[in-house]
C-alpha cells in the first residue's frame, strides 16, 4: 500500500479510448487510482484508495470507475497476528469500500496474491472466496466473479470463463443444492461422487460420443 496525495484530479466524462490491443492494469493509492482511471485503464489492483491520513474513496472516481467498466482485483486480505498496527487499521475500511464499489457497479473481482508468501499459498482461492462473499457480495456472485468476469478482466473472456463451445475447461461437477456456501473444498476436488474432465468444452461428436477419451483425463 502506498500513501499519496489525497485529492485526486478533476475526471474526464467519459472514457479514452484504448491506444493498443493490449489491456493496462494499475495499482492503488487515491490519486493514481484516479490518474489512471483518467488515462483509460482496463483495472486496478488492490485499489485500496489509501492516503496518509487513512482509506479515503473519492465518488467522482468510483462513478467514473462504473460508467466506464473498470475492473477492481480485490485482494482479500485477513486480520493476521502480528499484523502492523497501521494495516489492521485500514482494514476494515478498505472491505466496507469494496462492498459500496460492487454495490456502485464497478466490476469487482475476488483476487488473492497467491503464492507470495507462507500466509498466502498457492491454493488459497476456496478460503479467500469465502472471506470475500462474507464481505462484498453474495455467495454467487462470488462464485461468479473467479469465473467470466476474472476472464474477461484478463482480456480472455473469449475463450475462457464460461461453459460454451469451444472454450477452455477445467470442469468439477460436484454434488450441491444451491449455493449456501462457495466453500466446495480447499483441494480442487470433492470428497464425494464428482465429474471431474479437464480440456476443450467441445461440441458433441457425431454418433453422441460419452466415453472419455485421452484428452480428457483429469
């Protein structure tokens, strides 16, 4: 988290257009949360809109954000023992923030900086998910958000995050009524009966192929 001037510049009514076909992503701070949305980015990481004197969210900013389909990585964050005083601290402001920027419409995704540390291993997503429906939206629309709108934030919605023809699939059907938890299991793979294919969503062959075949072990 970086501390930075707390008002940010006056905002464009409407979005510049993209100078190339690659997507930019910034990170946070309030004033360059607000350069950047001004610059036509396509996200922002963490965007705490943090400022020496503490989470300061600027509306201007946040409307901006919306209007133009800005895409927030939320990186979920747990009050840990031994964490500074100044982080716990903004903490809580920071999740009431993201819960009122998701309720604004601004595309917020679940993220979790995996792998950067002992505190955040590689398969950490399930348990994060968690913490992130219990703060800024519901169960499905956490689910929801590590899927097409997590694809579509990387610039590959067109082939990735949905179950459709010719799409990238990593597929566990698992055994649920509803969605009263995004907790299914912190390994990847459930403890009961599952269906479990990994490859191309493809088209049904002619002559309605069911068996497996090598491309589509797990």
């Amino acid at each position: 988290m970086h501390a930075t001037d707390p008002s940010p510049p006056p905002l464009p009514s409407h979005r510049p257009p993209p100078r190339s076909g690659r997507r930019v992503r910034a990170l946070d701070g309030a004033a360059g949360i607000a350069d950047a949305v001004t610059a036509g980015v396509d996200g922002i990481e963490h965007c705490t809109f943090i400022t020496r004197s503490g989470v300061r969210p600027d509306p201007r900013t946040i409307d901006a954000m919306a209007e133009a389909g800005v895409f927030v990585g939320c990186t979920v964050v747990e009050p840990m023992d031994g964490m500074p005083a100044e982080v716990l601290a903004v903490l809580e402001p920071m999740w009431q923030n993201m819960a009122a920027m998701h309720a604004r419409g601004v595309r917020v995704v679940c993220c979790t900086d995996a792998g950067v540390g002992p505190f955040k291993p590689h398969d950490v997503l399930p348990r994060d998910l968690v913490h992130f429906a219990s703060r800024v939206t519901t169960n499905t629309a956490a689910l929801a958000s590590v899927t097409s709108p997590a694809a579509d934030s990387c610039g590959l919605g067109h082939r990735k995050g949905r179950l459709a023809p010719g799409y990238d699939a990593d597929l566990l059907a698992a055994p649920t009524r509803g969605t009263t938890s995004p907790r299914y299991g912190t390994s990847g793979r459930c403890t009961g009966p599952a269906v479990e294919s990994t490859g191309r969503n493809r088209p049904p062959e002619p002559g309605g192929r069911t068996e497996p075949g090598p491309q589509d072990a797990p």
